[in-house]
C-alpha cells in the first residue's frame, strides 16, 4: 500500500566544510533528507581559530543560541 505522506525533500551537499555543516544544520526538518558529501578522506586543522563575522553571526543566531555556542568557543 502506496504511503499518502508526500515523500522527503532530497538535499545533496557537496563540502563538509564549515558552510556545508552549517548548511545541513539549518535545513534539517522531517520533511528533508540531507546527504553531505566530503572529497577529503580525513578533516585537517589549518589556521589559527575561527573568525566569524557580524553576517555570520547573524545566521547562527537565526538557527538558535545553542548553534553559537557549539561553533563558537570564544566571541569578542
Ligand atoms: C591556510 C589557511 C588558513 C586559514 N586560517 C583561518 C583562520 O585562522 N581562521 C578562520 O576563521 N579562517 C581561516 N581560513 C579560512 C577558512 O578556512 C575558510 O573561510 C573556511 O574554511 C571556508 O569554509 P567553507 O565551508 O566555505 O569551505 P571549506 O572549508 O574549504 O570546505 C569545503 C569542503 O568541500 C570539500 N569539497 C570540495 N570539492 C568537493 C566535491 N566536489 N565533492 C565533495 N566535497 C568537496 C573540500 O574537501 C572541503 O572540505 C584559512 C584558510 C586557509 C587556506
């Protein structure tokens, strides 16, 4: 029997970075199925810390208050 719930919105992303988690984060709902695809087999550190943006800070606002302490450790 053929489900009458209309079927998942499928979402690829391409890049595992910092965008496409951010990304992935902010359009999980049950009615989207996210894919993320990393080219790299394994995450690196380069730089020296993450710097965020007045805009950038904005977004993760709009996802909610936990989202910007999970990838913000330090805000000045
Ligand atoms: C040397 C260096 C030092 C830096 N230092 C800092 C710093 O100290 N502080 C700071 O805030 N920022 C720093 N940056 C900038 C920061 O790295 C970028 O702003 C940030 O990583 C961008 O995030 P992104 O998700 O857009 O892209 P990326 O982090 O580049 O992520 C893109 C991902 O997509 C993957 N990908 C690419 N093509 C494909 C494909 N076809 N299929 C699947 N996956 C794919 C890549 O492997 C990569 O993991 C530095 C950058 C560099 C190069």
């Amino acid at each position: 029997m053929q489900s009458k719930s209309s079927p998942k919105l499928r979402i690829a992303i391409c890049g595992g970075g910092i965008g496409g988690l951010t990304l992935a984060n902010a359009l999980i709902s049950p009615s989207v199925h996210i894919d993320v695809y990393e080219a790299a087999s394994q995450f690196g550190e380069i730089g020296a810390g993450v710097g965020l943006s007045l805009q950038t800070l904005h977004v993760y606002e709009m996802m909610g208050p936990s989202a910007i302490l999970q990838i913000a450790g330090m805000l000045w």
